[in-house]
C-alpha cells in the first residue's frame, strides 16, 4: 500500500465548477501538506501549503486537512479552462530526519471544458 | 528573481552510459532536492543536499549519486542506466533545514530517455 493514494482521474469538469480534489495517507506522522499544480511538461508549482489539520484560504483555492481521517482536499471554486492541469498532493513529516523528504501522490488530471 | 533552472532540457542515453544533469536553486536559497518522476506517477524523493553534503536520502541505489557545490548549484549523477530510469527528472531548492517551513520550488525538470 502506497503511503499517499490519490485517485489519477481524469476528471473532466465544465467551466465554473467547483471541483474537488482529495488524497488519503496511512502514516499518522505526517504534518504538512501541499498541493502543487503540474501542467504538461512542466515542473510543480506551490499552489497551498498547510500545517496540522483545519482549512486555508487562498482566492478560488480552499485546502482542507482533516488528520483524524487522514484525509486532505483542495477546492477551486470557479474553475477556468487555465486550472486545467495535473494536481499533486504532497505531505512529510516534522523533524529535521524529515526535511526535504516529501511524498507525493500520483496526481489527479483535471480538465476544466470552456 | 530567478526562480530554479535545470540543464539539459531533453537527454538521450543508450543503457549502460553515464548521465549528469544539473540544477541552479532558487536566489537566496541554500538547499536542493532531486526528485524522479515516471510518466503518470508523483515524484520520487533521491536526495536532499545541504552545506554540500547529503542529508536525506530516498529508496534509490547507489547508482544514483550527488554533489552541491559552494554556490549552491547541484548536480545528479546516475551511473549505469537502466531502461526504467527513464523519467523526468526534477530539481527543487529550498531555503535550509532548520526551519519547519521548508516550502520547495521546483524547476522544469530534466526529461532523460535511455534507450
């Protein structure tokens, strides 16, 4: 079993949707979590980053952590042809043995349709 | 601000040979990490290289090497290529180890096909 599992999709949507995104962990010791948005032949970029469990905010992007569950999301609200790409979680645990070590799951492709 | 850079973009390797890509970080920061991606999968952590030196490695042989030079810019070595290292090939920088908020950048990535 994969330490991060993450649904590859794809997921198709029609412009203006509000999409949902999720990812499941096994190991309890995970503290940070991040979403990176990969477009085709591109490295990831940092799109949220977020400590512990509860929620962040950041324009039409919502994380949401819920570490009871081992379960994490990231919501866009109005999505836009352009949000069309792949979607990385990715999670490591505290400590300086940790650092650096991030673990990432397969990504979900997102098409957004005009 | 110069965000990560990686060379070459593209490399072509028969089995056996030797590769070395390379990575300059991010401006201001200190710490590089190489990553492995295989077409359709998330990224695989290598190594992490700090002060020049490895601090944290991943589930990869020793046929995959490293090395940070005083400016910070590294370099990844895979030595006697297999078909399945094929991949694309990524380099992120990060601003030390102490912190708890170690957020990596990511560059475009080297994408190595060996044949």
């Amino acid at each position: 079993q994969k330490e991060v599992e993450q649904d590859p999709g794809p997921l198709s949507v029609p412009e203006g949707a509000i999409v949902s995104l999720n990812c499941t962990y096994s190991n309890s010791a995970f503290q940070y979590f991040m979403w990176y948005r990969q477009y085709s032949r591109k490295g990831p970029e940092l799109l949220m980053y977020t400590y512990s469990s509860g929620n962040k905010e950041d324009g039409r992007f919502t994380a949401q952590v819920d570490k009871s569950s081992k379960y994490i999301s990231l919501f866009i609200r109005d999505s836009q042809p352009s949000d069309s790409a792949t979607y990385l979680c990715a999670m490591r645990a505290m400590g300086s043995s940790n650092t650096g070590k991030l673990i990432f799951g397969q990504g979900t492709t997102l098409q957004v349709k005009p | 601000d110069a965000g990560v850079t990686q060379s070459p973009t593209h490399l072509i390797k028969t089995r056996g040979q030797q590769v070395t890509l390379r990575c300059s970080p991010k401006s201001g920061h200190d710490t590089v990490s190489w990553y492995q991606q295989a077409l359709g999968q998330g990224p695989q952590f290598i190594f992490q290289y700090y002060e020049e030196e490895e601090r944290q490695r991943g589930n990869f042989p020793d046929r995959f090497s490293g090395h940070q030079f005083p400016n910070y810019s590294s370099e990844l070595n895979v030595n006697a290529l297999l078909l399945g290292d094929s991949a694309l090939y990524l380099c992120a920088s990060s601003l030390g180890l102490a912190g708890e908020t170690d957020t990596q950048y990511f560059g475009p990535g080297t994408r190595l096909t060996v044949l």
